[in-house]
C-alpha cells in the first residue's frame, strides 16, 4: 500500500510538472496550480499542497482560492492560529463576491484556540 502511495505522488508529481509548465505563460492562471494543490491535500502531501497554494497566492493575490487550502491544511495539522488568519483572508476576499464560505469552520477553529 506504501508503494502504490508513492506511485501516486509520483504520478501527481508528473501531472504537477505539465500543470505548471501550463501556467507559465500566464501570470493570472492558477487553476491548473489549485487542482494540484487540492490534489496533494488529498493525498495527504501537506507539504507539496502547500507550495502548488503559495506559488497560485503569489500569482493572484486577490483570488480566495490558495489561501482556503492553506487554511484546511494548517487546520489539519492543528495550527489554529494559521488557520484562523488564513480563513479570515478567505472571507475578507469574498465579502463583497456572493462565495459562500464556511464560516463555521473558523468559529470551531476560535473556539478550539
């Protein structure tokens, strides 16, 4: 089960490579970087997850996207803190939108603080 764990990543890994060969063109393009990074946390590969997040951040800025699978990811990994100012991002960059944001999330996250 380990091994086909590794090939897995793998496999993403080489997803990944085309993905942002895919996004270079294009400063503004992160889609391909999200359903990575939203891939990663899937696999439970925080840490790749992490980067494909903050690469798309750095990218678009404004875009609510990165800063919501950073904010799950911290929040799996029980650092509260992360997660609360990396939610509350999340929900400042879709006020005025009509997203609909979890917000109960952040309450338990508060509460657990």
């Amino acid at each position: 089960e380990e091994g086909d764990t590794r090939q897995t990543v793998h496999t993403i890994e080489n997803i990944g490579s085309e993905l942002k060969w895919l996004n270079e063109n294009a400063d503004t393009r992160i889609g391909g970087l999200i359903a990575l990074s939203k891939t990663y946390r899937a696999l439970g590969a925080f840490d790749k997850a992490v980067g494909m997040a903050e690469i798309a951040s750095q990218r678009s800025p404004y875009r609510y996207e990165p800063y919501e699978i950073h904010a799950s990811i911290a929040a799996a990994r029980g650092e509260n803190q992360a997660a609360i100012a990396l939610y509350e991002k999340v929900i400042s960059l879709t006020r005025h939108t009509g997203i609909e944001v979890n917000k109960e999330i952040l309450a338990k996250l508060r509460t657990n603080n």
